[in-house]
C-alpha cells in the first residue's frame, strides 16, 4: 500500500470517528451509490455483441467499470473484493426499472436525498464535523465508497495491522483538529 493511499484513509476517518456517524456512512454511501447507479441505468450508451449475445452498455456499467479499475488500481486486495459487490448492485439497479410500480425515479431520487441528509446530519449532529466533501469532492463521490469498503474489512478482520496504523492515526489528526476547533 502506497503512504499517498494511507493518507487517504487517514483522512477519511478523521472525518469519519464517530460510531454512530461511521454507521450511517456504511449505510448511505452504499445507498447513495446503488440509487445513483438506479438514476444512470436507462442512459444506453451502445450495445455489443459478445459471444453471440447483446449486451446494452449503459452509463451505469460503465461507471461501474471505472469504479472497479480504479478500486483496483489503488488496492488491489480491496478492489478485488468489492468488484463482484459493484458488479452486483449495477445489475441490480438496472433491474430495478423491470419492477412494476410507479414513481420509480421519484423513489430512486427521495432514498438519494435523505441519504446525503444523514450523512449530514451524522457530521453536525455526532462528529462534529462538517463533511470531508467540503474540502474534496472527488474524495466524496469517487473514493468514499471505497473506504466504506475498507471499513466493511478493517469490521470483518482483514488488513488489521494496517487497520490498526490508521486508527493510531486519525486519533493524531483528531486531536491536532480539536485543538484547532478550541
């Protein structure tokens, strides 16, 4: 693991230290990615022909796509990991429009919102903090369900010893920002 990509985590859980806080992240963020992968599922883009079948190639997928690479890309351990979860909720998402009820993008927009809402209210309300996507937007929207990920394995045992450097320090950073609220 790159020292740029423990910074990244280190970052991300200064901002993410709060119990209840981290559990409405590990809620919403997965939420917030399944709905907007729900939104961008009926833009078609092109379809293929793959071993004698068609495949639509949707806005959707290929987020996915870019979300796995990149995932890949930063840890390869974790990206592996979450590339069958990525997978699974952009097909899932695409089969949320084969449902027979009404109001779907009206739903897929109202889960949207109140997620972004806990999340903010999980930052004033119990970490005292304002989000991270203040300070970095792609962090928010690109990176953030990938350390959710990491959470999900740092919760489930994997990687402890690197789960236990940042914990040592986000508790540094912690008081360094602390001391700068007072």
């Amino acid at each position: 693991m790159t020292e740029a990509l423990k910074k990244e985590l280190v970052f991300y859980g200064s901002y993410h230290n709060d119990a209840i806080n981290k559990l409405i992240h590990a809620v919403c963020v997965p939420l917030l990615l399944w709905t907007g992968f729900a939104m961008f599922a009926p833009l078609h883009l092109t379809q293929l022909q793959l071993a004698g079948a068609t495949v639509d190639v949707t806005v959707a997928y290929t987020v996915c796509v870019v979300y796995i690479l990149y995932y890949i890309y930063l840890f390869p351990a974790v990206g592996i990991i979450t590339a069958p979860i990525l997978a699974g909720m952009a097909y899932t998402a695409h089969q949320y429009w084969y449902l027979e009820m009404d109001n779907k993008m009206l739903i897929l927009v109202g889960v949207h919102i109140i997620s972004w809402v806990a999340q903010f209210i999980g930052h004033g309300k119990f970490e005292g903090r304002r989000p991270a996507l203040f300070d970095s937007l792609l962090q928010a929207l690109l990176t953030a369900p990938f350390f959710v990920f990491f959470e999900y394995c740092f919760f489930f045992g994997l990687f402890s010893e690197l789960h236990h450097e940042v914990q040592r320090r986000v508790a540094v950073e912690v008081r360094k920002l602390a001391l700068k609220q007072e």
